[in-house]
C-alpha cells in the first residue's frame, strides 16, 4: 500500500501495514558542537550512528541539502527515497534495541552532507518528532597511481556499478578522450571482466600513460588513476606525485 505521501513500504509477508500520516515541518536549527564526521570513499561503506534511549518503533532520517527524507522504518517495514533504494539498512532487531543507526552503502559522492535522525512517537495527527542525532557524511574519490611492464596487463577497477564512464588523458595532455561506456561497444584492448566491477587494459604501452578516470552518472570523479610504463623513460621507472591527482579536472569531454 502506499502512504498519502506517496511512499510503497516495503512489508515483511504477514505484517498488517499502515500509511504514515503527513508529518508537521520542523526547524533544523542545531545549537552547539558540529555533528561528527563520518567518511568513506566512494563504492564503501559508511555507518551513521544514532541511538534512542526511550526507544520505539518509527524511525526517519533526513538529509539536509535537500531537505528530505531518505530513509524510514516502522517496525518491520522500511521505506528509502529515490537514488537511495536498496543502500540503506538497519541491523535487524536493533530499534527495538534503542539502536538507530543507519548503514549507507556504496556510497556514492553526492550522498556528502548532513543528515539528521529522528523518532517519531504518536499516530495520527498527534505525531510528534523527537530528534536523535545529527551526523555529516563525506565521501571522496580515489587517487591511484600504478606503474606496469610494457605487455603486462592493468587492471582497472569501476569501484561501483554506479560508474559509467571511463575517460583517458595523456601525463602531459589537455584533453579527455572516452575509453568506455556501461552498454557501448568494447574496444578490443580494453574489455570488461564478466560479473565484476573491472576493466582489462592488455598490454599497455608507452602511448597508455597518464591518467585514466572512472566517472559516474553525474560526471563526478568515482576514481582517478596515474599509469606509468617502466620501460618508457630509458629503462627508468619514472615517479609521479600523487599531489598531481588532486588538480586533474575533466574537461572538454
């Protein structure tokens, strides 16, 4: 059944479900210290904390830009927003336990911000929200460097199966070229390996180094890689910072 809000629960067989009733607005003033921080890289895992010393049975977490709700739980039933569904989750039996915590994962860069929680006590019009716990999530991206044999392979890591793209630019290059795209065509050096999240570059040469990024979506940077051959520089390995992983933008894709 769907709520007057428009929400599906999603019901353990058995369970009677009820729609929510439109909640009142709240102000999201906070007073003192700053929330604590929690992060993760992109693809991982992140657990937001909370707890409930009175403890109950509905539960809502909100994020603050937007000001939404992403996640809901009722009992046995569970609602998450749009762009959250199937990443969001409580331990089974915690509520009841006073346990709130909310488990995040892939996480994903535009998942960032600040989220509050909150349990909700009443029915009807009479719901009141009671606040928990405010948190802010940072997600960041990866910055890989790898250094390969000519004719030896590299292995390219998606990370998540939010990626979509991958992008390559040449070490002193100025412009990004599209190396692969989830449902294109694969090219015949660079291929996809069934049922995992990665890519194979067979036998990377000279011409291979620079940066390769992984993007999702959005056009966000899921991960950015530096690849230098150990032949190209009269045998020498050469050595690039890591700090130049931190200025590559893409541009004109």
């Amino acid at each position: 059944p769907r709520s007057p809000r428009g929400r599906q629960w999603l019901a353990c067989p058995g369970l009677l479900s009820k729609p929510l009733p439109p909640l009142p607005a709240v102000s999201w003033a906070r007073a003192g210290a700053p929330p604590p921080v929690v992060v993760c890289a992109v693809g991982g895992r992140a657990l937001l904390p909370c707890s409930w010393e009175e403890g109950g049975a509905h539960v809502e977490w909100r994020s603050r830009a937007p000001l939404e709700t992403v996640y809901e739980r009722w009992g046995e039933q569970t609602w998450a927003a749009p762009g959250f569904q199937g990443r969001l989750a409580m331990a089974p039996g915690a509520l009841a336990a006073g346990d709130c915590s909310l488990e995040l994962l892939d996480a994903q860069l535009l998942d960032g911000g600040e989220y509050d929680s909150y349990g909700l006590q009443g029915g009807g019009r009479l719901v009141r929200r009671v606040p928990l716990h405010s948190v802010r999530l940072s997600v960041h991206d990866h910055k890989l460097q790898r250094s390969v044999s000519v004719g030896e392979d590299l292995t390219l890591e998606l990370i998540t199966p939010q990626a979509q793209r991958v992008v390559f630019q040449e070490r002193n290059g100025s412009s990004w070229g599209l190396l692969w795209q989830r449902g294109g065509a694969e090219s015949p050096r660079l291929r996809r390996v069934p049922g995992r999240e990665e890519l194979v570059l067979t036998h990377p040469t000279p011409e291979d180094q620079g940066f390769y990024k992984v993007l999702d979506g959005h056009g966000l940077a899921v991960s950015t890689l530096l690849l230098s051959c150990s032949v190209c520089i009269y045998g020498l390995n050469p050595v690039f910072s890591l700090d130049i992983l931190n200025n590559v933008d893409v541009k004109s894709l």
